[in-house]
C-alpha cells in the first residue's frame, strides 16, 4: 500500500512547485546561487525526470521498492517537501490516506464507467487536475 501510494503522490501529487530562499551563498553543479536568491524547485518535472525514474511517466508502485529506493537520490521525491520545511502534518496525511483506502476498499468495487478516457491526461494550473472528467462506477462488495 505505501508503495502505491507513493507512486500516486509521484505521478498526481498536488503540489507542483516548491519555492525557497537561498540563505548563504552556493554553489551547485558549477552554478553560483547568491545569499537571498529564490528558488523555485519544479516537483512536477521531478518526479518525471528519466534520470531519476525508469518509465516516468508510467505508473510503477516498485519505484518505491526498498532496492530503488537505496539507489535513487532522496532528494527526487518530494511530495511533502523536504528538510526543516517540510510538511509538517505528513504522517497525518499518510495515516488519513491509507485508513480512508481500508475503509473504502472494504465496502465497494471500483470499475471504469463509460465515458472515461483510456489515458489520463492533467492540466496544471495551481494544482494538479486531470484535463477531462473521470467517470467511475462503484459497486458495494
């Protein structure tokens, strides 16, 4: 469940923008960053990124296999930012997704209703949103 969940949260999470100040003077990868710089972290072209990820853009809960994870940068997945900024209600958040899974999971059966398109698509505005509407039908179990 972690694993597809993370996987989701990669592919569709909802931030897609991270922005920080620069606090001392950097240098990374050849560039100079000033003290006071802004900058902006692009979560939405990261987690996209074929140098970090094989078949970006296909969905693959082994991404998060405890072997790719050891071997990925910890820094390529940033669902919840990361470092003294991060997200302070993460584990929350986890907690409230998987019991909400659980309990929905238990009670009905999900399948794709006419209408739906065959490959999802999104558009990007100030949250991540899919471009058409996703029908689905729920059966109770």
């Amino acid at each position: 469940m972690d694993q597809v969940i993370s996987e989701v949260q990669r592919l569709c999470g909802p931030v897609l923008l991270i922005t920080r100040e620069c606090t001392e003077d950097a240098i990374y990868k050849g560039i100079r960053i000033p003290k006071g710089c802004g900058i902006n972290i692009p979560v939405y072209v990261l987690h996209r990124d074929p140098d970090l990820w094989d078949n970006p853009l296909d969905f693959n809960p082994e991404n998060f296999s405890s072997e790719a994870k050891e071997k990925r940068d910890p820094f390529a997945f940033l669902p919840f930012g990361a470092g003294p900024r991060q997200c302070i209600g993460m584990r929350l958040v986890l907690l409230e997704i998987k019991i909400a899974i659980m309990k929905i999971m238990q009670r009905f059966k999900f399948e794709r209703a006419p209408g739906t398109v065959e490959k999802l698509e999104h558009r990007a505005a100030l949250l991540l949103s899919p471009k058409e509407t996703i029908y689905v039908k729920l059966r109770a179990r």
